[in-house]
C-alpha cells in the first residue's frame, strides 16, 4: 500500500507540468501544477507515513523488458524518512515558484514548471527504486532534470557554464555508478538490492564498492573536495529550484552513502573514520568558504557542503559503531545525520526560499548592494531568521536537536570508554563547535547585511510581499519549531529508519531506542520553557519600547554618515576569512592608495572556489593545451586527409 | 528545593557585585579609594528608571539582542551546579546546551549591532563573532577533559570530578583547562587583555562598540547580562578549582561565593598589570588557549 501510493505520488508529479504546456501565462498566485504537485505531496506524504507501519510495506514488482531483473520498489522506513522533506520542499517551492517566477516576466515558464515534477518523480524513484538498474535510469533522469532546471536562463553566460560543469560532474558521478554496479552484479550475481555476503568487505572488490559510492555519491552530496560544480549550479537556479536542490537533490548522495553501507554486515573501522575525516574536512572549509562569498545564494550553497559535512560525520560516527558494535554509536550517529538530513531539508530550503524573496526585491544576488530589506519584506525576513538561526545550529530550533545527537554519541566516545578514549570523537567535538561558531558568524552576516540597517545600493525594487511567497517559508519555519521544541515527535520515525541503516542482524540484541539513548524529555521541556520565557520578555520589552523617542543612529558623533558607511558582507567577514587564507586563497589585489593625492581606483576582492578554480581548471587548461598539439594533423583540407588514408594503407601494405 | 531558592537568589543578585569588585581591585591598584561594590546595581536600577530611545534605523531585531543577553545566561545558570552539588536542571548532554545558550545570545547581540546601521557597531558584531570562533573549540576541549575525567555528559557532575578524582589522577590536564578557560573567560566577557569595558569610544573595541545605540532599560539589561555571563562562565572555573564536595551545604556554599568573588579579585588584578592586546595579536592568545586546553586532551587519551 505505501509504497503504491509513493508511486502514484511520482506518477502526479512527472505528470504536473503537463497543463502548463496548453495554456496561458496567469497572472502570480496558485497555478493548477503547483495544486497538482501538492495532490503528490499529500499522496506521497500518506504513502511515505505509512511505510512506519509494518504491514503496510509491501514491494511493487512488476517484470519488464529491461535485463537485470524485474521493476522493484519498495518504500521502507530509510527511504520513507527521505521522502518526507522531498514532498514537503517540492510543494513548498512549487507555491513559492508561482509568486517568484511570474509567468509574464520569464518566457521559460513552461519548462521550468515541466522539469520541476520530472525532477521530483525522479527523486522520489531513486529513493523508492530497490533494483540498481531501475536506480540508475532514475538517477539519470534526475541529473537531466536538475541540469534543464539550473540552465534556465541559459542566455546567462555564468548560469551556462554552471550548468554545463554540473553536467560533466553529474556524469563523471555516473561513470562511478556504472563500476559500483558492475561490481555488485559481480559479487551477488543480480542487481537487486540486498545484503552483500560477508567477509566481501575486507576483501579488494569489498573496498572498491565502498570507495566508489564514496566518490559518486560524495560527488552529488558535495562532500569536500567534490564540491565544486554545488555553489556555482545552486546559484544559478530559480531559487526555488536550488531550495528544492539543496533541501532535497543532494541528500540522494547521502541516501546512497547510507544504503551501500548497510549491504555490507561487517564493515571495517577504517571506512567510519574515513568518512568521519571527510565530513570535518567538508563541515569546517564548507562554512570557511561560505564566509568569503557575497553572493547570497553562493553563500548558502557553501553551507550544504557545510552540512553535508556535519551529516558525514553522523554516518561516519554510526559506521564505527556498526565496525566495533557499539549500539550507542550506531542509534546516535546514524540518528543525528539522518534528522539532520531532514533538519538540513526544511531550513536550507527555507533559507533558498528567502532569498527568493530577496532577490525579487532587490533584483540581485550581490549582498553588498543590500540591506534594510526587513522593512519591505516583514514575514520573510522573520523567516529568513529562524531558517538562519537552525542552520546555525542553536536552540530552540532543529538545527540544534541534529547536532546535539551528534555531540552526545562523540563525547560518548570520548568519555565513557574506561579503556581509552576514541581520538577521533576528541578531534570531532571542537570541529563540530568550531563549524558551529563559524556557521552563526556567517549566517549574523547573512541576515544582518541583507536585512537589517540600510540599503546600500538602490534600494528595492518591488516592495510588495504576496501571501502566497511567504506561506511556503512560514510553513517551513513552523516545522523547524515544532522538531525543535518536541523532538520526541521525530524520533519514532528515526528508530526504525536508524535499524535499517545499522542493518542490524538478528543476532544482535536490539538497536535501544533513541529516547532511551538521549534524554529528550527534559531537553524539550527546557527548551519549551526557553522560548516562553524568551516570547513573553520580549512583548514585555517591546511594550517597554513602543512610546519610545526615535531619533537616528549615533554614530560617535560624525556629522554626516551614510548608508554607504555601513559595514559591507566582505567587510564582516574580513577577520575569518583572513584565519583561513591558507585554504581561501581570497583574490585581494594590491592596495593602490600608496602615495598621497592618489587617483580613484576599483578595489574588488573575492574568494574563488579552490578545488575548482585552483585546481581542475589549471589541469585541464594545460590538458587542452596537450591535446592541441594533436589538432596540428587536423585542418579540413580533403587532399590531406586522402593523404593520410594512403599513407596508412601504403605502410600496412608493407607490413602485412 | 530551597538549594533551587538558593541558587536563582544568587544568580539574580549576586553577578553585578563581581563588577564592582572587579572596580575596587583596580581602584586599590590606581591608588584610589574606588566606587562602592554595589555601584553596578546602583547604575542598573538608574538605567531602568531611564526612558529609550531607539534608532529610526533599528527593527524588532534590536530588542531581541539586551533581551536575550539576559534570558540565555539564566537559562545557562540553571544547568551548573553553584554551592549545591546539582544544578537546578541537569541531565546528560547538557554542556551542549550550555554553550549553545551563549552562541543564541551572540547571534542576536550581533544582529542587533548590525540592526543600527553603524560602522561602529557592524565593525564590533564582526569582531565578537569572529573571535568567539576561537574560543569555542578551547571551551569544548575543557568540557571533553571533564568529560572524559567523569566519564559522564552533565555538567554537575562533571564539574563535581575535578575534588573527588579528577586532581589526583589528571592533574596536569586540569591545570591545562584551567589556564585555557581562564583565557577564554576574559575574551567571552571582553576584559582587557581583549577589549576594555570602560572606553566605548576606541576603534579598537569589540563587545561594547556593538552595544553603542542600546539606551535606558535595554541598555541596563545588556550590562546586567553581561555581568550574568561572567558569573556563569566563572563558575565553570570556579567550581574546577575551589572544591566544594564537603558535607555541610553551608561550607560549601561560602566556598564558592568567595571563590567566584576571588576570581572577579583576580580579573581585576589582570586588568590592572596587563595592557590591552593589539587587535592582531587577539587570535593568536586565542589559539593559545586552545592549544592548551587541546594539550590536556591529549595528555588524557591513552
């Protein structure tokens, strides 16, 4: 039954673009696609809750032409825990899309709305497909839907080219794919998924799965180093679109990362702490970049590599568990990162949907031409904050609950075991406050540059804020409350898509429950008490201040400031950036104003992409240049080329 | 229960009396008789009589900040212990939480700052922020030597190891801790060597340029906040080296307060020797202290 209607769900979404091809541009407000992307989010949201059930989780089968096996889906509760974000952001962003991307303004309409439900019904195919080939046709198609949605505005030359490096990269992923398939169908003799046989794990084929996976599906997460094509393809998407990317596309690569693991029953220690390692690295250079960038949507494609980064060390932390058997660990990690990846869906995408709202404001992405943008902009502002204050990881919101999980199963390693303490949990807890320190500086930049002060460049250039923009994000917003006041609302939903992922055999005693692990309940009720307490001083002190005197900002007494005055988002950052040069390298050039009675000049300063601009780009510069010398033989003039087949056939005359 | 009484009467009354004890140590060091000790509370109650004016620039934004100035650290007193060997609220996990109260204050302190508008105060928000970057791995190296002293996640117990085993079995990494913390208790409260609370004029400024535009009762409710955050903060520190395990509450009680106002002596010494940083230098005592704390780690994973 569930998984019958997550299939139906896809069907209405690939189907929901279709009335756009017959009909009109309407003016802004709900169109029929995004009732029907809603009609497969309610659908799906059913079938997604039902899979919890036990009875309810039967497979569909049904045998087709294809080589390799029958069409297999089955919707279990790893799966189900990823559909959930994906039907909520997909209809969230359809709404918001309607408002954002008006149909009179952008002749791109139709294939944005066609595209976005193929998109969604191939995302919900790869988590619900259970044979690797049927995997594989949906991950293709998802990658060519993504790429049509991020070259929407292909007359852009940067949206261009970030489509077209996605392009490559999606496929290098796929390349990767093709020999993790073959080496499963070589191991198990099918494609269906199921358990790898043991011993497979420490044998050659067994480590070349596992580090396949890693690189193919690292490269879709965006885990660091292969993160390259994320920040510039999220920025060039409609934003409703990246929300829909970056809450949701993404997490297939951590959807991937989960599942492979399972298939193996004895895992080594080594490939925990591999993925542990890759998620520090990915967790605190993912926020060190999103710091150097001015571009708001840049900056928040950052920070899914950032929070891909935390995620990883969840899965790496869960991994060591299943490879030492420490249930602790293994409900503890596996739990953190996989709320997380739910966490990550509802603020990411809110945050995208913000700046949405921001940009269709303000016209641009550039955040030094912001500010001051909560007075036009009241309700998506308040939401832009709460997705800020998540992501950042602070309570009471849900940023917070993911985190703390993951803090609970680290110090776990390093303090309960008498023997000796774990290194790698004592290196994870201080990057893990260090990521989070750094995530609250970047996002008191995000919000404060782009919505507090004053406007910096021209001021906005539509003031009006349309329900039908900010009820998606208030949506959202409410449900980052509600897992962070109430976690116990989440966890039975985690418990059991935590025993898949732990794959725990029947020999073992039982996975304890996340409740019993953590102690939620006193953590909900301070946490409750918190923002009460917060809530009602707050009134209290805006009630204090509504007769108050208003008069302008004191600037130390400087006769004349100016909004131009006002500190810039490069200023801001200007501190960490510099803590991080080593790995930023931020383009600053030299300071001209040396002499006195100096000329005007333009200072620009910026933080490229490291792995993309320092390292790939070079490389395959001078392998272009390689390959050129090889054109020498080429020149169009046919008498040369019948030249050369003469040749060749005048030498194997003689060889032969 | 009457230890719960106990403890929010302390937390309420006692932290602005650290202040002026901070004053009158670096009064004796000028030669100069100094305010009384409790001239914070006579400032506080002045700045509460006091009208507001607020900034035609400012949001809702900039009422957040003096609110949750105050709001964060007494919902951070009730998760450590002060004389009693249990703080009002306790359970496991819950140094997260105590760290994590402090980063929402930072976060809205910060956006407030940038709520006015002003260089001045957008120049401070990024300093706090950037060097609180720093001195949040040192914090949570300290809660890991605790933690793994105790074997435990709550921060009673936690801070009741140090006098029951931890000094004899992992001296060294206490010691280490304990420099790291103090450092970081003084960049946390912007005392000099970091920041100087008594000039809000110099560029140099970090904590007190951002609260520039606060007036009357918001800006009393920042500096009585402030005062919450070094009380609360201190008594990490405190409870580590003043033991206060005896069986009597009320020994254990004088123990603390006096140890808590021995530390506000101390800072007020500090102040008095020591010369404010140059702003460049500020990150490098920072990843000092964190080294150090880093160091007791170390020492303790065999």
């Amino acid at each position: 039954m569930s998984t019958s209607l997550v299939l139906a769900a896809a069907v209405l979404a690939a189907l929901s673009g279709l009335p756009s091809l017959a009909r009109r541009p309407r003016p802004a407000g709900p169109s029929p696609e995004s009732w029907l992307m809603a009609a497969a989010a309610l659908v799906g949201l059913t079938g997604a809750a039902l899979a919890f059930l036990p009875g309810q989780r039967g497979a569909v089968e049904v045998p087709w032409g294809i080589a390799g096996g029958p069409f297999l889906a089955s919707v279990d509760p790893l799966s189900a825990l990823f559909l959930g974000p994906l039907f909520v952001v997909s209809a969230a962003g359809a709404f918001f899309g309607d408002v954002y991307w008006a149909e009179s303004l952008h002749p791109s309409w139709r294939r944005l709305r066609v595209f976005y439900g193929i998109l969604t019904a191939s995302l919900v195919l790869v988590f619900a497909a259970r044979n690797l080939l049927l995997f594989l046709g949906a991950w293709e198609v998802m990658a060519l839907a993504a790429f049509f949605l991020i070259s929407t505005e292909w007359n852009d030359g940067k949206a261009r080219r970030a489509g077209l490096l996605y392009l490559v990269t999606t496929h290098v992923g796929t390349l990767c794919l093709f020999g993790l398939l073959a080496l499963i169908y070589g191991a198990t003799g099918s494609f269906v998924l199921g358990p790898l046989p043991a011993g497979l794990a420490a044998s050659g084929t067994g480590k070349a799965i596992f580090w396949l996976a890693v690189a193919a599906f690292g490269l879709k997460a965006g885990l660091m180093p292969l993160h390259f094509w994320l920040p510039g393809a999220h920025a060039a998407a409609p934003s409703h679109v990246s929300a829909l990317m970056s809450g949701v596309l993404i997490k297939t690569g951590i959807y991937g990362l989960v599942r492979i693991q399972s298939l193996f029953p004895d895992p080594p220690v080594a490939w925990g702490e591999g993925i542990l390692v890759l998620g520090v690295v990915s967790g605190v250079l993912g926020v060190a970049f999103a710091l150097g960038q001015h571009d708001l949507k840049r900056l928040l494609a950052y920070h899914s590599v950032e929070n891909i980064g935390i995620i990883a060390i969840g899965l790496g932390l869960g991994l060591v568990g299943r490879s030492t058997g420490n249930p602790a660990w293994m409900v503890l990690g596996f739990g953190g990162g996989l709320l997380h990846v739910v966490n990550h869906g509802l603020f990411k995408s809110l945050l995208f949907l913000g700046s949405g709202a921001v940009v269709r404001a303000s016209g641009t992405r550039e955040m030094d031409r912001m500010g001051g943008l909560l007075r036009v902009l009241p309700v998506s502002g308040a939401c832009f904050a709460v997705g800020a204050v998540a992501i950042s990881g602070l309570p009471p919101l849900n940023g917070f609950v993911s985190e703390w999980f993951l803090y609970l199963g680290l110090l776990d390693g390093v303090g309960k075991r008498a023997a000796s303490a774990w290194p790698w949990g004592a290196l994870a807890v201080p990057a893990l406050a260090l990521i989070g320190s750094l995530a609250l500086a970047c996002f008191v930049k995000a919000f404060g540059i782009v919505f507090l002060g004053e406007p910096r460049g021209a001021g906005p250039r539509v003031t009006d804020e349309p329900a039908w923009m900010w009820a998606p994000m208030a949506a959202l917003a409410a449900l980052c409350f509600a897992i962070g006041l109430a976690p116990m609302l989440v966890t039975p939903f985690l418990d059991p898509a935590i025993a898949v992922a732990a794959a725990a055999p029947a020999a073992r005693p039982a996975l304890p429950r996340l409740a019993a692990v953590a102690s939620l309940r006193p953590l909900s009720i301070f946490l409750v008490g918190l923002a009460v307490v917060l809530a009602s001083s707050l009134l209290a002190v805006r009630r204090l201040a509504r007769g108050a005197k208003r008069d302008g900002t004191w600037s130390c007494g400087y006769a004349a400031p100016g909004p131009t005055m006002q500190y810039t988002s490069s200023s801001f950052a200007d501190w960490t950036v510099g803590l991080f040069r080593w790995a930023l390298l931020p383009v600053t050039p030299a300071n001209r104003l040396e002499r006195p009675f100096a000329k005007p000049f333009r200072f620009a300063s910026h933080v490229d992409d490291a792995v993309l601009h320092r390292l790939l780009i070079p490389v395959f510069r001078a392998g272009a240049e390689l390959a050129a010398l090889g054109r020498r033989v080429q020149h169009g003039q046919i008498q040369l080329y019948l030249f050369y087949v003469a040749l060749t056939i005048v030498v194997l005359l003689f060889q032969v | 229960m009457l230890e719960t009484v106990l403890h929010l009467v302390v937390v309420l009354t006692v932290p602005p009396l650290l202040l002026g004890v901070i004053g009158r140590t670096k009064a004796a060091f000028a030669g100069r008789t100094g305010a009384p000790v409790l001239q914070p509370w006579y400032d506080l109650l002045r700045l509460f009589r006091k009208e507001m004016v607020l900034s035609t620039t400012t949001t809702w934004v900039f009422l957040v900040g003096p609110v949750l100035a105050v709001v964060a650290p007494l919902a951070a007193s009730l998760l450590v212990p002060f004389g009693g060997s249990r703080a009002p609220v306790s359970f496991s996990g819950d140094l997260v939480l105590f760290a994590y109260l402090f980063a929402l204050s930072r976060f809205f302190t910060a956006a407030a700052a940038l709520d006015t508008g002003s260089a001045f105060e957008g120049m401070g928000a990024a300093r706090e922020v950037s060097f609180a970057c720093l001195a949040e791995p040192a914090l949570f190296f300290g809660l890991l030597v605790l933690g793994r002293i105790s074997g435990t996640l709550s921060l009673s117990s936690m801070l009741s190891a140090p006098w029951t085993t931890g000094w004899i079995t992992a001296g060294a990494s206490l010691v280490l801790v304990v420099a790291g913390w103090f450092v970081v208790l003084l960049a946390e409260n912007s005392r000099i060597p970091f920041d100087d609370p008594n000039t809000h004029l110099e560029l140099t400024m970090i904590h007190e340029v951002m609260v520039l535009d606060h007036s009357g009762p918001a800006l009393g409710l920042i500096l009585y906040g402030s005062s919450l955050k070094l009380f609360v903060l201190g008594t990490l520190l405190i409870r580590t080296v003043v033991p206060c395990g005896a069986s009597s509450p009320l020994v254990n009680w004088v123990a603390f307060l006096s140890g808590m106002f021995l530390l506000a002596v101390v800072v007020g010494v500090v102040e008095s020797v020591i010369a404010r940083l140059r702003m460049i230098r500020i990150p490098q005592l920072l990843v000092t202290a964190c080294l150090l704390s880093a160091f007791g780690m170390i020492l303790l994973i065999r």
